[in-house]
C-alpha cells in the first residue's frame, strides 16, 4: 500500500501536466458587428472589456501610448473591397485597428499586422493608414463596442464607444466603381447568356449615371440576344443622356408593342415616383385597355387617379377592380380605399 501510494504521489505532476483545459466565461468576450455599404462588406472582430468603475481614459488607457482598441488580441478590421479612410485607399483585406488616445485628439491606426496579441508588437512601419479624429462626449457605455453609424450609399463612420465617450472613424467607399466591377465579373459568368442580365446592368449604370459607354455595349448585347420591353427602354434611357430625345421616342414606342402587363405595369409605378402622374395613367389607361380582365390593371389605374385628386375615376377603377379580384386580403384593401375616397 505504501508503495502504491509513493507511486500516485510520483505520477501526479504527469498527471496535472495533461489535465484538459476548460472553457470558462472571458472577462472580455469576444465579438463581432458587421455592415454592408452597397455591396461592400465590412467587419469589426474585437473583445470588450467592462469599464468596472475604474477610469478608462487616461487611466486603464492611457494618454500618448499606443492601444489595440479593445482587449486581448488586437482589433481586426475587414473590408471586401477598396476603401478609403484618412484620404488613403486601403486595399480589400484585414487589417489591425489601433489607437494612439490623447486628451484631445486622437490617432486611428491600421495595420497590415492583423494578428498580433493587443499593440505589445505593433510596428509603425507597418501602418498603412492613419486618421485624425476628435472623440465626441455621449452616453455611457459599460462595455466597449463597435457600432456602425450614418451609413449611406457613400460610407459609415465606424465608431468606437465605451465609458463617456465615441471615437468616431469615417469610412468611404466608391459604390458605384465597386457596382460597376462586380457587374462585370457577374457579366464574365452565367449570367452573360441571358438578355434581361446585360440590360438589368446597364439599366443600374444608367440609373446612377455611370459607365454610360459600356453600359451602350451591353445593352446591345442584350437586344442582339433577343429584343424585350427592358432592353429597348434602356438604350432608349441611354440614347436619351446622349441628346438623341427622337431615337429615344421611337425605341420606348416600340418597346410598347412587346410590353407585357407587368411591365407596363412597373413603368407606370416608376412615372409615380417621379411624379409624372399624367403620364403614368396613360400607361395604366392602356394597361386595361389591353387587359380587360385584370383586377390589378384596373388597382393601378385607380391608384394613379386617387394620386390626381380625381375621386370619381379613382372610386370607379376600384369598384372595376373589386368586381375581378378574388384574394380576400386584396379585396380588404380595396375595400379600404373606397372608404377613404368617400
């Protein structure tokens, strides 16, 4: 027994030595906040520490000293695409986020070091970009976070916020140029053997008034592969920016005669929304002439009149309307409309 006993108390170091680590709650967990600007994807990876009643700024982070902008390993950024921040153009890519804090102004650093454990091993040679920016006063944050605020189609301020105060970091991306490389690749793939993907492209570009020379080549790749409704509009759109108002008249005209109810249907809502009420019901005025049967064709005319102000119209296409269509939720809702004119 003594021996046995010798023999355990010998062994135990070994035994401690391989004993399994176990997953216990991190003082400052690990998180993740995402965004998307156009089709730019961006990612923040950090962890939080908790403010515990102690002074943060100048004290557990102090003035003047490089930080890693959270705890334990260092700050990741993730861009999918090129974006600009501090006036440099970043490449897609990771990238580690530091910060030089000071009373007043502070210094946002990225890195092309993205795996490094806190700034114990940060090295100004390897900043890429760094931006100047005044942290701002708000309300308290226990634990750090990333938020992103006031996005847009052009960017987000990524913000950093704990304790009392948010730092924020403004991010711009070229929407447009990534839209415009992204069509062309998606354009090199499946897509490229279907009409309706070389206009839906050009028809993006002529809506945001980009691109306009290539976009003239894919929709005449469109309109080689077969003619539609959409194809013809766009270059008719295209033709139109480059002052050729008559070219653009005959092609929309004979757009028309292959147009289909949903598609008249689609451009008249489009004239809605630019406020070309007049013209609008025009094309709903055909839409049921052409379709006699079509509750929605009749909805649509109804809704175009209601937009006029002409309560007589608008009460009889709904009444046309209500008499034709069978879904209930449908029927309510014109129902509704009714009520409302009166």
């Amino acid at each position: 027994m003594r021996c046995f006993a010798l023999l355990l108390f010998a062994t135990a170091p070994l035994l401690l030595a391989q004993a399994p680590a176990l997953v216990l709650p991190e003082a400052s967990p690990r998180a993740q906040v995402s965004q998307k600007v156009g089709l730019t994807e961006m990612e923040v990876t950090y962890n939080r520490p908790a403010v515990k009643g102690r002074k943060v700024w100048g004290g557990l982070v102090p003035y003047g000293k490089v930080w890693r902008a959270g705890a334990n390993e260092n700050t990741v950024v993730a861009f999918s695409t090129p974006v600009t921040v501090g006036g440099t153009t970043l490449p897609a890519g990771r990238y580690g986020l530091h910060m030089l804090p000071r009373a007043t102004e502070w210094t946002v650093i990225f890195s092309s070091q993205s795996h490094g454990w806190g700034s114990y091993s940060y090295d100004a040679k390897e900043d890429v970009a760094k931006v100047q920016v005044t942290p701002i006063a708000t309300e308290s944050t226990e634990r750090l976070a990333f938020t992103f605020d006031d996005l847009s189609d052009k960017g987000v301020t990524l913000s950093l916020r704990w304790d009392q105060l948010r730092v924020p970091i403004p991010v711009q991306v070229d929407t447009k140029q990534v839209v415009v490389l992204s069509l062309r690749e998606q354009l090199r793939g499946l897509p490229q053997f279907f009409p309706e993907s070389w206009s839906a492209a050009a028809g993006w570009c002529v809506r945001n008034d980009v691109n306009l020379d290539e976009s003239m080549t894919w929709v005449d790749r469109s309109l080689g592969l077969r003619e539609t409704y959409v194809g013809l509009r766009t270059k008719a759109a295209l033709i139109e920016k480059k002052g050729d108002t008559k070219g653009a008249e005959t092609l929309r005209a004979k757009a028309m005669t292959i147009a289909t109810e949903a598609e008249v249907n689609q451009a008249g809502y489009t004239l809605l929304g630019q406020n070309k009420v007049d013209e609008a019901i025009v094309l709903f005025q055909r839409n049921v002439k052409d379709h006699p049967d079509s509750w929605n064709a009749c909805d649509s005319l109804a809704e175009a009149y209601a937009l006029k102000g002409d309560k007589a119209q608008a009460t009889t296409n709904y009444r046309k309307a209500l008499e034709k269509v069978k879904q209930e939720d449908q029927r309510t809702r014109i129902q509704e409309e009714l009520v409302k004119l009166k």
